[in-house]
C-alpha cells in the first residue's frame, strides 16, 4: 500500500508540473517581453524537467528522430566554427552554448505531448495581454506616451519595448501560437469565426503595420497569404481578417493629430527610395549597386552583405563563428569605405550562417528551408482531401508557417544567434514537433 501511494504521490507531482510547465510554454511570449532573463530561466528549468524525465522513463522517440539528428549536426557546425576561430569567451558563449536553444523546441513538444491542454484560460490570457498591447499601442500611436510613460522612439511606437524598436516582430511572432490555441481550444474553425477574436487580430496586425517594422509587416503578409494558401478551411478567416485591417489602417491613422509617424510613408515610399538610391550618393566599387539599378533593401544593408561576403571568402568551410562578423567587420582587409557595412551582424539570417558556420551550416539551413517548404505543400494536399475542419491539420499548417516565415531569406533580420530571436525562432518548432507526431498516432 505504502509503494502504491509512493507511485501515486510522485504521478501527482508530475501532473502538477506538467500543468505549470504547459501553462508557461502557452505565456512564453509574455516571458519574452518581460525580459530575456524570466524566459532564459524558464527555457533551462523546461530543458532539465523534460530531459529528466526523457531519461529515466526511456522516451527513445524525444531524441531518436531526425529532428534531434539535424539540430544536432546544426550545433556540432555551429560549436565547432565558433571554437575554430575562439577569439574571446564573450563573442564565443552564444556559440558554445547553443544546444539548449534546440533542445528547448524538444522540451515544448514533451511537454505539450504529456499536459495536452489547450484550455479557454490561455485563450483569456492572451485575449487580455494582446488587449492591452493593443491599447497600450495605440495610447502611444495618439497621445506621444505609452502607459508607461515611454515616449515614441524615433517616429515609431514601441509600446513596453521602449527605446526597443521589436513591437512588430514581437506581435508577428507571438500571433501564430495565439491562433493554434484559437483552434484547438474550438474558439475559432471553419463555421465559427469570433468577431472579438477577429478585430483583435486584426488590430495586431494594425499595430506591426502602425510599428513601422517593414520586415515583420512584410513577413506578416507572407504568413496570411501562406494560411490562405494551405488550408481552405481558413480561408474565409484570412479574408476577413484582411478586410477589417485595411478599413482600421484607413480610419485609425486620420484620427490622430500627429504628423511625426508615418506608417504608409515607411513602409513603401521610404523602402522604394532606399532600394533606387534616391537622394544618396552613388558608389563605386565594392558599395556599386547591382546592375547600377539598385542596392539589396538598402545602401546600409548592401554594405552588410558586400563584407560578409569579403569574410567569407576567406573562411569558406570554417565559417568565422557565432559572432565572428562583428570581430572581422572592422580589420583593415575587410574594412569598406568610411567603415561602411560593420555592424554586429550582416542583418540577414542566410548570409549570417554562411559566413559564420560557412558553406556547411549554410547548406543546413538551406536543406531546412526546402524540408518546410516540402511540409507546406504536404500540409495542404491532407487539409484539401479532408472533409471536415481538423483542428489538429490546422494548427500544424500555423506552426509549420510560423517556422517558414522565421526561414524566408529574401528579407533582413536581426541576429539568428541572439538569444530572444532564437528562442522565438524554435518556439513554434516545438508545437510544429507535437501537432506532427500526434497526427501520425492517429
């Protein structure tokens, strides 16, 4: 009787720390926006809860599979570029330490196999914090201050972020994960579209327009318009959404009286200029444009792109290391004019990998890239032969695509070895992980 409690006591503990442990991964964005530090300690308390217990219950499948074989050939590149060219502990610690950003994405897929809960307190949760993002957003967008008295940082909104301009990647990033708990929590599906879910949506999508963050407005639309295309089951919720966004982008903007942001101006007008070289001078040599048409998204990132390139002539195999670029960018044989093109990384994920894990960590990421394009395609050939709304199809086609947007190449980003980036990075990974292996048990 003593054993049976025993067995009975610890199966108890272990349901109450799946329930909390499922109902962090479900608030994680919320942790990223707190700060790196809340969702850092909550990533490794994850990893060692879930590896723990892979372990000594002998849950071969969690690390037996070719997910776990690729994340671990993608570190083995990474770890061993960045030990290769070790220049000092602080530019080489993203590098060594970079397992635990993948083992993470295995963690929510555990996790999520052994809580299985997508409750309609979650939905509240997030119907509550987009709310006040939203509001909070738009407090700033009209009055010049957020709640917090943060004021506008350089003609953009950045509500609780500050002088942090990553509201749009921000809300771009967490949406996905808020929409695969819409539908499997039945709030939302094919005969059942919420108005309140609707306008909060699309108000979001308002706000990562009102942002001013091109690329996350522009890999927004690539995330809908990929729904649209994959699941005719969400196609209806897609066009709404599109709908009710373009008449708030129309309405809200001319109700405020400031002049000082200009979304529209932004993100077209600004991006067209920048890309012909309006009103800047023209360059020759390493800074010419391309086919003396145009620079790649702009003068800046061109530069960015020319010295990555220059290093990774000299580093093909090798790569430069995780945070290689930001060493080289400013030595005298790679240096461009007027030091143009130096930064902390090359603000693009494809040509950061190739020169920081060279031409085998960039072959990885490329062979990723084709395996989700694979999985889109795949995902909508089962979604069209389905006669009924699946909410499981569904929400893996969401995560599938929130892993393909976070993939796309042709668009600047911020450093792929950044910790707050690559925990967003991999954090639909781990949803896209359970939704896979859980439509295969059935």
């Amino acid at each position: 009787m003593n054993n049976i409690s025993m067995e009975q006591k610890i199966k108890l503990q272990s349901n109450k720390s799946f329930l909390l442990f499922g109902y962090g991964l479900a608030i994680f964005p919320f942790f990223l926006l707190i700060g790196p530090l809340i969702a850092e300690l909550f990533l490794i308390s994850a990893i060692f809860f879930s590896f723990y217990l892979i372990i000594i219950e002998k849950k071969r499948n969690y690390y037996n599979n070719k997910f776990f074989i690729f994340f671990g050939i993608f570190y083995l590149s990474t770890l061993f570029s960045t030990l290769y060219n070790f220049y000092n502990l602080e530019d080489s610690i993203s590098g060594i330490f970079y397992f635990r950003i993948p083992l993470f994405a295995i963690s929510i897929w555990f996790i999520l196999d052994n809580s299985k809960f997508f409750d309609s307190k979650i939905i509240l949760f997030y119907s509550l914090f987009f709310s006040l993002l939203v509001f909070d957003s738009l407090i700033q967008f009209y009055l010049g201050k957020n709640l917090l008295g943060y004021e506008i940082y350089g003609s953009r909104i950045s509500s609780f972020f500050k002088d942090e301009q990553i509201l749009g990647g921000f809300i771009l990033r967490s949406m996905p994960i808020f929409l695969i708990y819409l539908v499997m929590s039945e709030k939302i599906n094919e005969k059942k579209i919420s108005f309140f879910y609707l306008t909060l949506i699309s108000l979001l999508c308002f706000v990562i327009f009102l942002s001013g963050e091109r690329a996350a407005f522009g890999l927004l639309i690539l995330f809908y318009f990929t729904i649209f295309f994959i699941s005719k089951y969400f196609r209806k919720f897609v066009t709404y959404v599109a709908i009710l966004f373009v008449i708030i982008s129309i309405i809200l903007p001319n109700l405020s009286t400031t002049k000082n942001i200009k979304p529209t101006e932004r993100m077209f007008t600004n991006s067209l200029k920048q890309i012909v070289g309006t009103g800047q001078k023209r360059y020759e040599g390493d800074k010419k444009m391309l086919f003396n048409k145009f620079y790649i998204f702009s003068h800046q990132h061109h530069g960015h792109y020319v010295l990555s390139y220059k290093i990774f002539k000299d580093h093909v195999f090798a790569g430069t290391g995780a945070k290689g670029f930001r060493y080289l960018c400013g030595n005298k044989i790679y240096i461009l004019e007027n030091n143009e093109g130096c930064s902390t990384h090359p603000h693009n994920t494809y040509v950061q990998i190739l020169t920081s894990n060279g031409l085998i960590g960039f072959s990885l990421i490329i062979f990723a890239f084709f395996f989700v394009v694979k999985e889109i395609f795949s995902c909508r050939k089962k979604i069209l032969h389905l006669n009924e709304f699946n909410k499981y199809e569904i929400s893996k086609a969401i995560a599938i695509t929130a892993i393909f947007i976070n993939l796309w190449p042709l668009i600047p980003n911020g450093s792929f070895f950044n910790n707050w980036l690559s925990m967003f990075y991999f954090y639909p990974i781990g949803f896209y992980l359970y939704f896979k292996y859980q439509i295969k048990k059935k």
